[in-house]
C-alpha cells in the first residue's frame, strides 16, 4: 500500500481527488491533505508519504518550491505536479527529471489514476533494485547542495557582472559528480529554466521570446552534453533575461518591490515589521519605498500587509485548531482583540464566525 499526501490550496480539487479515486479498491491511501505548501511540509515529514500531489501555484510556498524541499528532506518520495496553465510547456521535461509527472488541471479521476499507476510503477523498480542489491535510479535532486530557489530570487535583482559566477555555481555541482553525467547537467539546465521562466513571468515576459536559442528537445540535448557548451548557453540565457529585464519601463523599480514583497512574505509575523524595516533592508528610504509601492502595486503598504496577515489568518482558522490568540501572534498582530477587529472590519465576519462557516 502506498501513502499519498495532497497539497492544493483549492478545497474543491481537493474533494474531488479525494473522492473521485476510489482509494480502498486500490493500492493507495490518501494519508493527508493540506491548503499550502508550509503546512504540508511539515506534515509530510512527519507522515513520509511515498508520493506527493501538489498544485504548482499555492499561497506561502509553492508546489515546486514544496517539492525541492520534499526531494532534499525524503529523496525517495515521488512527486506528482498539478497545475491550471500549461506555464512550463517548455521546461516540463526538464522538471519531470525532478518531479514524476506533470498533469493540466482539470485533472480526471482516470488520469489521475494513470499517473498514480506509473509513479507506484517506479516505486516497485527502486524495491527490485535495493532487494537485488543493485544501485537504484540515479537522483539529481540528492546531488544539489544548494537551495535552487535562490537562483529566482539573484536572477531578479542581478547584474550582468554577476552572471559569471552564478554560472560558475552551478558548473562547480556538475564538476562534483564523479564522470560526465548528462542526467544531472539535464536536471541543473532544467532548475535554471524554470527559475529563468519565473523570474520572465514576474515582469511580464515570456521567456520563448527571450532566451536566444531554441528549447526545443534536441537543442537542450546538445546544451547539456557538453560542460563548456552547457556554461556558454546558461550565460547567454541569463544576460539575455536580465538585459529584458533592464529594458523594461520602471523595471528598475519592479526589482525593489519584488525584494520588498519577498522581505514581507518572509518576516510578516514579526509585530515589529514596518515600512521602516523593509525600507532598510531593500536599501531605500521609508518614504520613496511609500511611494514607489503604491504606484507599482496599486496598494499601500500597510494594506498590503494587513491582507497578506488576514489571508494566513484565515488559513489558519480553517486548517488548525490553533486559539484566536495564538493565531494574533503567528500573524503578526500583538493584541488579539485588535485582530478580531481588523479581521471583521476585512472580511465582514468575526474569526469565529469565519471558522465555523465552513
């Protein structure tokens, strides 16, 4: 029997997954679910699921950057990616080197079950394997000692002067596997483009129309077969995506408001955070932060993380049994009374209404 555990932050995909698979007939069991990548990692390392289903786009973490996390914690769990927009047409085959399968959304019981099939496919070959004593299916994501979800955040804020030595990271992981191995050159090109993709996405660009070579399969063959050929196509790749992201009108903005929504995200729990505090650390004064948030994103500062609170609150109120009072403090709000009126002054509704509405 093996162990599924679901991630979507849409309760509707997770009832029909759950209840469209007929789970008892078959050699699975849904072992846990949950609405965002932070809840489920911390679930999943303690449930050691043998596969993972998770949307690619969820609040707080995402699916990719949940699976990373997954695939360096329990490298032997396989992944299943779910997604609404078929955003990584060109990067899908370079992920499923990572991630087992990639499936559009509205995914069908049937082919859900198809995918199920094929992952417990490889399960049963890494049992024959380590039963036979012979040396199981090589996994890249084991070689990685390094948090690929960093090279999304560089690749917003670099300079063409720091392309070399991003390049000569990555090169320095592939000088570290004993031989040439064209799988994992394949796996590092495919983290790059996917970071590369989101990094476009982030300011508006598509990144078919930006990388000055094709993506076709052939070509990415001939990319990753060759250290030097690999070094001098990743450079041009990432020269052409920040020279893009340069052109851009107010792109010189979008990078501090990028790193800005970054810095919130991270510290939002902290009642100490300020408009003062983001400013510092992105390197401007409070004032032109103000001012330049406001006009990029539509929003205040203030607003923007009174809602990114009330939204983990919610998430919270939903999924935990955490009391209002702790949930005050894990969202940032030092007095609980003062949450309960922001929240209802928000959503229209008292946090205890909101949580047993549902």
């Amino acid at each position: 029997m093996y162990k599924v555990f679901l991630a979507d932050d849409e309760i509707v995909v997770r009832e029909g997954i759950r209840n469209s698979i007929p789970w008892e007939q078959s050699s699975f069991c849904l072992t846990g679910e949950a609405p965002d990548g932070e809840i489920a990692l911390a679930m999943i390392l303690e449930l050691r699921p043998d596969i993972l289903i998770t949307d690619i786009r969820m609040p707080f973490m995402d699916g990719l950057a949940l699976s990373r996390l997954v695939k360096k914690s329990l490298p032997s769990v396989k992944i299943i990616i779910l997604s609404g927009h078929d955003e990584f047409e060109y990067a899908r085959e370079a992920i499923s080197i990572g991630v087992e399968e990639y499936l559009l959304k509205p995914v069908s019981a049937e082919d859900m079950i198809k995918a199920l099939d094929k992952v417990a496919q490889q399960l049963n070959k890494g049992k024959d394997h380590t039963r036979s004593g012979q040396e199981g299916v090589f996994d890249p994501a084991a070689l990685l000692d390094f948090d690929s979800e960093i090279l999304f955040t560089k690749l917003k804020f670099a300079h063409k002067k720091d392309i070399d030595s991003i390049v000569r990271e990555y090169s320095a992981i592939l000088e570290k596997s004993p031989g040439e191995n064209p799988m994992l050159s394949h796996f590092i090109f495919g983290e790059i483009l996917v970071a590369a993709t989101k990094a476009a996405e982030s300011i508006g660009g598509n990144i078919n129309e930006i990388v000055p070579f094709s993506l076709d399969n052939s070509i990415i063959r001939d990319i990753t077969g060759s250290p030097a050929v690999f070094s001098q196509n990743v450079t041009s790749l990432l020269c052409a995506l920040v020279e893009f992201r340069d052109s851009r009108a107010g792109g010189r903005y979008q990078s501090v408001i990028v790193k800005a929504r970054e810095y919130i995200g991270a510290n939002f729990a902290d009642s100490s955070l300020s408009l003062n505090s983001t400013a510092a650390h992105v390197g401007i004064s409070p004032s032109y932060l103000s001012a330049v948030f406001a006009r990029e994103t539509g929003e205040n500062f203030i607003d923007y993380l009174t809602r990114l609170r009330i939204e983990r609150a919610k998430l919270l109120l939903r999924n935990t049994s955490m009391k209002n009072t702790d949930i005050a403090d894990e969202t940032g709000f030092k007095d609980p009374h003062y949450f309960s009126a922001i929240f209802k002054k928000i959503t229209g509704i008292s946090p205890r209404k909101f949580r047993t509405a549902e």
